[in-house]
C-alpha cells in the first residue's frame, strides 16, 4: 500500500533551516525536475526525547562556486554493484562491491588511469563469506578510522542470512585482519537495508537503517530498523545519545543511504520515499522524521514531525548517497540518474540544480576526496539499471 500523495507545505527544524535569500547557483535548475526547499516556518516540538537543534556558525558561508560540472575522469570501470566508498589517510579509495561481497582500493596518481586492487586477507575472507547478497542488501557501506599504531580500522555493513550488521578489522596496506562483529540485530529484508557508515565530526559510528518493508520498525523506539544510530567504535550506544543505553539517534525513517556534516554542525541525511517525495533532512538527535505516517512534507504543525529541507519526485531523485563540501549538498540518484546539488546557506540551503543528467545513469554513490573533487559511483549494474560499456564506473568530478 503506498504511501498517502501530499502536496508540499514545507516546515523545517527550528532554529536549524530557516530560508534567506534563497538562490539558485547551478547549472541545473528546477525545471530538471521536480524539486522543492523548505520555507521558514517552524515546527513544533512532539512529546518524547529533547530535541537540540545544532546552531549555524560563521563556517557555514558558502564558498563561491557556480556550482557547474568541470573535468570529468573515469578513474575505474567494470566495478560490480559498488556501493560503499570512503578513503584512507594515504590517498587510496576503499569501495565495496555489494554482490560480490569484496572490497576494492583505488589509488589516483597523475592523469592516467587509476590502480584498482583487492582487498585481501583473512578479514577480507569472513566479509565474503558472511554476505548474503539478496534483493538489496549484501556488503554495504564502509567507513575508515585511522588507529595510533599508523594502521586502519575499517568498518563495513554487512547483510547476512541473519541480519545486517557491522563489522571492523585492522587494514595493514591490502591485507585486512580478522573481523569483530561492532554490532548485530539490524533487521534485514530483500529491500530497504539502509546501509550507510560515517564517523562524524564527534568521532562516533553513525549506522543508517532501513525498514526492511515492516513500516512500523521506523517508530519503534526498541526496533533498530528505520533509524539513524550513534555507537562508539566498539558498538555500544554513544554517550549523549537521547535515550541513555539505545544506540538510537533519530527514528521515523523508511530507508536512508546517505548522511554527512557540515563545519558548522548540521548533518544531513537522503532519505528514499515511497511513492511520492525523495528528502533531503537536517537530523537532529531525538527527531522524528514521520515515516511511515508522513512522507515528504505532510502533516500538520503539531505533531512533532520534522520536515525535510528538500524534497524530489521519487521518479527525479531515489538519492543513496551523499557528499557534503563547504558549498553545497551533493546527492547520489538512482532513479533520477543525476547529482542533485543543494547549496549551503548560514543555517539553510538553497534551491536544487541538477548535474550529469542522464550521462552516466543511475548514480549510487558521491564522496569529497581528499583533493576536494568528488569521486562519483555509478549503480548500473544494480539490476535496475542500463548497463554501458564499462560499468560500472568511478568518476572524479570537479566542480566550479
């Protein structure tokens, strides 16, 4: 049954998105499809966990960009499903193969084609292993936290034939060590996994999940399903979190696969809709996205759902994942088959402009690399997309 068609009237976090001056600085523009941003009215706060809206700083000035596509490299083809990247401290990209249940380094140097190697070692061996790759989960998200010892560990997000969950071992150059389980019981479903690693600017794990098609798991405060979650690195719920000893951050989502921080505080995070709206949110720890008795911006001012600071037609958008640089918000379509660019305003965001539409098809993924280009996954080989020569591809993409 899908989910009730709503015409938008757009509320935001309060004190986080209030609009001024919205103006659209891209390439693309609305008439790329169908888009919209949240206008300033603020929403009220519902019964439950204290929600704290993190304030914009002078660091949220955007840089001034006009936000066009520049040079665009093939650094690797004929990657299979990609889905998770993220980068070491020496330059080299780590990316996870979902069906395949392996990871791939990519390592950039000069103009020609990038290196790509496999990931090897007995760590390497139990991901393999314990990835069950069906419907859309299998090896998912990755993330990278440098260790004292001038080693890294690496955590991955695993669906297995129990479960999703995440897993860490010590990268030493391509060879991974042995695995521990950081955290485990993340339902799993054919669709709607979530999936997305990130350490955030406070140094803990945030673990993005799904519904698993089972809407009710997203405001279920005991169900880890349809949630953002906050753990240390060994898996247990992060200190400040809003309910002391629950690894939950946020609830009242259907699927997100994308989230990422801005210097002045806000994350933000893509969630897929159902039918109607794709969203862009700001997450706020305790806040309540409304999934699955909203989706877009519906609703009414009371009841304590946080709405989105952009919204897509599903059919423009479906964003996985996303990119935060110091100008904008870059979203991963699939569906939509484009980058959708958001610019960053002091404490709000501006109007979407599209790019790359429908030149490399679906896109399953977007990360800032280390030289402030972004490194773009396309997701053709997904099974749902059309699949060119060469897929699927890792791209560098300048923007300017």
């Amino acid at each position: 049954m899908r989910a009730p068609s709503r015409r938008l009237t757009v509320r935001a976090a309060a004190g986080l998105v209030a609009l001024a001056g919205v103006t659209a600085c891209t390439a693309g523009s609305p008439s790329d499809g169908a888009s919209s941003v949240a206008a300033s009215t603020p929403v009220a706060t519902a019964a439950g966990p204290t929600v704290v809206p993190v304030p914009a700083t002078s660091s949220s000035s955007p840089v001034a960009v006009r936000g066009e596509i520049g040079d665009v490299r093939e650094l690797a083809t004929g990657l299979d499903v990609p889905w998770g990247l993220a980068f070491l401290p020496d330059g080299r990209a780590l990316v996870t193969q979902r069906g395949k249940g392996s990871i791939v380094a990519v390592e950039a140097r000069g103009a020609g084609p990038a290196t790509v190697s496999e990931i090897s070692g007995p760590g390497a061996a139990t991901i393999r292993t314990a990835t069950a790759a069906r419907g859309e989960g299998g090896l998912l998200g990755i993330a990278v936290r440098p260790d004292a010892d001038g080693t890294e560990r690496v955590f991955v997000y695993v669906t297995t034939d129990r479960d999703n969950e995440v897993l860490s071992a010590r990268l030493d150059g391509a060879m991974l060590g042995e695995t521990t389980v950081v955290l485990a019981g993340i339902p799993k479903g054919s669709n709607h996994d979530g999936g997305r690693l990130a350490f955030g600017p406070d140094g803990y794990l945030y673990v993005t999940t799904g519904d698993t098609g089972d809407r009710a798991l997203a405001q279920a405060p005991a169900s880890l399903g349809g949630k953002i979650l906050r753990v240390t690195a060994d898996g247990a719920p992060a200190p400040g979190n809003p309910t002391a000893g629950s690894p939950v951050w946020s609830l009242g989502h259907r699927n997100v696969q994308g989230i990422g921080w801005a210097a002045d505080g806000r994350m933000f995070a893509s969630e897929f809709g159902q039918d109607t709206w794709d969203e862009l949110n700001v997450i706020v720890p305790g806040g309540n996205y409304g999934w699955p008795l909203v989706e877009g911006d519906a609703g009414t001012a009371g009841d304590g759902f946080i709405r989105p600071v952009a919204t897509w037609a599903t059919d423009d958008a479906s964003p996985s994942g996303l990119a935060v640089t110091t100008e904008g918000v870059y979203l991963a379509a699939l569906r939509g088959e484009r980058l959708w660019r958001v610019p960053l305003l002091p404490g709000a965001v501006g109007t979407p402009g599209a790019l790359l539409v429908g030149t490399y098809g679906r896109l399953r993924n977007v990360a800032v690399a280390p030289d402030g280009s972004l490194w773009v996954l396309t997701g053709n080989t997904d099974g749902r997309g059309n699949v060119r020569a060469g897929d699927d591809r890792l791209l560098r993409v300048a923007i300017v």
